[in-house]
C-alpha cells in the first residue's frame, strides 16, 4: 500500500515539473512581448500637458514687481514617447523669464504689461529639451505688473519687554543706534510705512548694561539698510535719598499771611549711583493752593510741581499740613 501511495506522489512531482517548466516559458514569453510592444509605444510621438515651474527674474532699474506672478505655466508639448517619460522622471527645473527682456518692447499702462504667451515659446523652447516641441502655453497672457522703486528714512520703534534685579534700573532711555533707517521698496508698499519695528525682545532680571544688535521687521517687497540696528540698555544701581525743599502758598491774597506746620517737607526717591550728588533741594518744587481751602478744614495737600527726570519712586512727607491764616486789618 505505501509503494503504490509512494509512486503517486512521484507521478504529482513529475507533472509539477513539467507544469512548472510551461508557466516559466509562459512568463518569459510574455515579458518579452510586453518590453517589445512599450518600446514600439515610445518610439511613437505623443502630446501632453505638462505643469512647469517658472520664475520670473531681472526686472528693469529701480522697478519691481508689485503683482504676484505665476509660479507654474501649463505647457502643450509634443514629443517621442522615450524623450517625455525621460522628461518626466528627470523632474523639471524652472523656467527662467527675463522681465526686462520680455517687456522692453510693449507699452505699458502706469507699469502694468501684457505678455502674450505665445511669444514666449522660442525664449522657452531654448530652455527645455530640443526634442521637445511646445504647441500652446497657458495663461494666454501673462500680466506683468512694475511699480517704481522709492526710499525714505523712518524711524525705529522699539517692541522690548525688560525688567531688572532688585535695585536696578535704566540709567538713560533704551534706544538704538541708528534710531532711523532707509527702506526702499515700491512707492504704493512705502506710502503705507511710517516706522521699523524692532523684533519682539524679551530681557529679564537685567543688573549691567547691555550693547548687542537686534534685528529689524522687515515688510513685504522692501530692503533696509542698515538690516539690523545696536540695543542699547544702560543700567545702573539705584539707592534711596531724601531731602528737605520748603512750601510755598499760591494764589495767596496780598493782605493775607498764612502759616503751614511743618513748612518744610521731605522727598524721598530712588536715584541712580552716579547721579546720587547731583539731585539738589533747588531741583523740586513744592506748594499748596489757598484756593483749595475748605470751611472747617484745616490742612491743604502739597503738590510737588517739580521734580528731576532722572529719579525714581517719589514720595513726599507729609503729604499734607496744617495752617494758620492771618488776616492783616
């Protein structure tokens, strides 16, 4: 029973071989036929439509293009099958239009120019495969619009966000050098531009001072010169000082004298180190309104009318007196 199970497996073995052996002939067969019949299809001519990359460069002297123009034209082309597959899987690289070339013998309405495709095929054609024949391009025309160049100066606005140690604080106002800068760019971008901001800088717990270039905002269309302008943030230690300044009466009546208690007020205030010797009593001033006074009250309330710029944090002591009036018969 196992020899004849045995010889009808080796019947199935020699029948698979032999199928085998047809299926390979079959294959190889039909893949020479296949090779056969795509190589006679791309010996063939064919047309297609192709979307090419384009970009448009050399705009004439102190002009610039003020429209959006497009980056990729639709390209009817005609050619042998082996050249647009080659074509295609070589990728494309774009297209170089010459505005000033293009352009220097159409008229123009206030910059705007239409460039009609069609004349565009042999200054195309020269850049693709000469296999290659281009039949149509789209958009038909191609508006192209100049606008003239301008500069003018602007100031520099500062966007910065600092703060300091305790103690510490700004010697002089943050400030750049330059504080003003050249921008050039289209007269109907410019008209619009009144200031160059600065990019957001953040600085915290600042305690020296600082020098390092910030770079610049730049819009749209538009160069400037210088690109990048020098932050400058002096710092300083601040320490306390108070000082004794007399107060004076306004609007007193001729006939009328009026004392205050105290006559003298303090002012206390936060001032830079180096500047700590220059803050002086003739510095501020200090008064109370006889106009403000009020039936049954007996203070009047000071005002410091004036007072250093360089100082920080003021307050005053008291902040109200007392006073007598004497009336002169």
């Amino acid at each position: 029973m196992s020899k004849r199970i045995t010889h009808i497996f080796d019947h199935f073995k020699i029948v698979n071989i032999r199928n085998n052996k047809r299926i390979v002939v079959f294959l190889i067969s039909l893949l020479i036929s296949t090779s056969l019949w795509f190589l006679n299809a791309l010996s063939k001519d064919y047309s297609t439509t192709i979307s090419y990359p384009v970009k448009f460069i050399n705009p004439p002297d102190n002009r610039f293009l003020a429209v959006k123009t497009p980056t990729k034209l639709e390209l009817d082309i005609d050619g042998q099958g082996f050249t647009l597959l080659r074509f295609k899987l070589l990728g494309f690289a774009p297209l170089s239009l010459d505005i000033n070339e293009i352009t220097k013998n159409l008229e123009s309405n206030s910059g705007n120019y239409q460039v009609m495709s069609q004349n565009l095929i042999s200054k195309i054609s020269g850049q693709l495969n000469s296999d290659i024949k281009i039949t149509h391009i789209y958009p038909e025309v191609l508006e192209i619009v100049l606008d003239s160049l301008v500069s003018k100066t602007v100031p520099v606005e500062l966007d910065i966000n600092a703060n300091f140690e305790p103690q510490f604080d700004l010697k002089s106002p943050i400030e750049t050098i330059p504080n003003e800068v050249e921008i050039t760019g289209p007269a109907t971008v410019l008209d619009n531009i009144t200031v160059i901001k600065t990019k957001v800088n953040i600085l915290n717990k600042l305690n020296s001072s600082i020098k390092q270039d910030i770079e610049l905002i730049h819009p749209e269309k538009t160069t400037i010169l210088p690109e990048k302008v020098s932050l400058i943030i002096d710092i300083e230690k601040y320490t306390e000082k108070e000082l004794k300044i007399p107060v004076e009466v306004l609007n007193k009546p001729k006939n009328t004298r009026i004392k205050l208690f105290p006559s003298e007020a303090k002012v206390v205030f936060q001032i830079g180190l180096s500047r700590f010797e220059n803050a002086k009593t003739s510095d501020f001033g200090a008064s109370v309104d006889y106009d403000s006074i009020v039936k049954d009250v007996n203070s009047l309330s000071i005002n410091l009318y004036k007072k250093p710029d360089f100082i920080l944090g003021i307050r005053i002591v008291p902040e109200k007196v007392e006073f007598l009036i004497e009336t002169n018969n």
